[in-house]
C-alpha cells in the first residue's frame, strides 16, 4: 500500500482535503472540486482521491450528490448517533442518563448564550420558543421543534465544541420530551420563557438558573416513573 507521511495515500488525502476545506473557510453547502481537479492540486491519482473523499462522506464531513457534485455536509464531521444511544433502547434509564448530561452541559449553554448571543440569535430564540409553546397549547407534537429551541442556544454559545454536541442533545430532548410532555408542558412553557427572558437580558446566571430547573424537573418526573414501575414489579 502506497503511503505518504506514514499514512496510507487516500487517509493523507483526506486529511490533505480537510485542511484545503479548513484555509478556504469553505461552509456546509459549499461544493467541492471536481475529482480530477482534487486529484492534480493533491498530486495524486483520482482513485485515490475517490477512496479518500468516500473516507469523508462516511465520515459526514462531505456529501455526494450523484449527478451534482460533492459537497461540505451541513453538520459536518458530526454524525447522526455518534454514541450509538438509539440502540440504547427508549426507556426510563436511558432517558435519566441522557439528562444527567443535559444537566452537566446545558446550563452553562445557557449561561453563555446569554453573553455571547446577539440581537439576531436572541430574536430567533424567542420566535422557536414561541413556535413551540404554540404547538404546546395546541396539544401538537413539539419535540423536534423543542429540540431546536435548544440546539439554537446552543449555537449562540459562539463554541464550536458545544455547537458539535448538539445532535446528541437533540436526540435527548426529543426523549425526554416523549416521556414527560403530557405532564410537564404547563411547566415547559414557564421555564422556556425564564430562559429567553434571560438570554434576552444577557443574565448569564439567570439563563443557568432556569435551564437548571427545567432539566431538573423532567429528571424528578422521570425517576417518579423508574420508583412507580418498581413497586409494581
């Protein structure tokens, strides 16, 4: 096998595309180069360059869209279950889990979206809370519109690591919010509305305050289910 740098010459191409994508601050949707212009700029062999951009894709970094183009993923480098929790299963004990990590990374989230957020992230906060608590109110299903409230917080942090951790959130959110939405939407609407008042005021305790109290009230609604089921086990 043919290498470069100790590395095998597709991964070192890969990891040559990576960095081309980086110091051209190419963006999600932004295509790529052709596979013969990749191979030339690369001084390597189109086969090379069509195993490394496969490399990519699985890595989600890049999509290819047949007929169009290759492309920069929309959420590239994350995948869509990187922790392989959907074969976790959808229970109770999964769901505490998965808040217990809410509980470690949210609030401060939220704490820094309330410093760094500006007018435009703020404004786009309030109208998916009030998107969702419309939906709440009309007894419609809200969690993938919830798990977006919360994914644009986390966007408003100005951190890249945080904004990567959003899928995994998402995909909390939206069982937790299985489990917990026909008790606790009167309780979602109020401490929604404390988190973007807080936000909009840039109160970063304020906004850690409240996100801490809703987490902590879908988990003691949550281990109330876990103590119910065990009595009658």
């Amino acid at each position: 096998m043919k290498q470069k740098n100790g590395m095998p010459l597709a991964q070192a191409a890969a990891e040559d595309i990576i960095e081309m994508i980086r110091t051209n601050h190419m963006k999600p949707g932004d295509r790529l180069e052709n596979e013969y212009e990749l191979a030339k700029k690369l001084n390597v062999g189109r086969s090379t360059v069509r195993e490394a951009v496969k490399s990519l894709e699985t890595r989600n970094i890049l999509t290819i869209k047949r007929g169009a183009g290759t492309f920069i993923s929309q959420n590239e480098g994350v995948a869509v279950d990187p922790l392989g929790i959907s074969l976790m299963g959808k229970d109770e004990g999964i769901a505490l889990e998965l808040l217990d990590v809410r509980m470690i990374l949210e609030p401060e989230s939220a704490a820094l979206a309330a410093i760094h957020a500006d007018k435009n992230e703020i404004a786009e906060i309030s109208r998916q809370n009030r998107k969702v608590i419309g939906m709440i109110r009309q007894g419609l299903d809200h969690h993938e519109e919830d798990a977006r409230f919360h994914q644009l917080i986390a966007e408003a942090t100005k951190n890249r690591i945080i904004a990567k951790l959003v899928p995994i959130i998402q995909q909390s959110v939206g069982l937790t919010a299985e489990m917990t939405s026909k008790r606790l939407t009167e309780t979602t609407v109020s401490f929604h509305e404390q988190i973007v008042e807080a936000i909009t005021r840039g109160d970063a305790n304020g906004a850690r305050s409240a996100m801490i109290a809703h987490i902590s009230e879908n988990r003691i609604y949550i281990i109330k289910e876990i103590e119910r089921k065990r009595r009658f086990e």
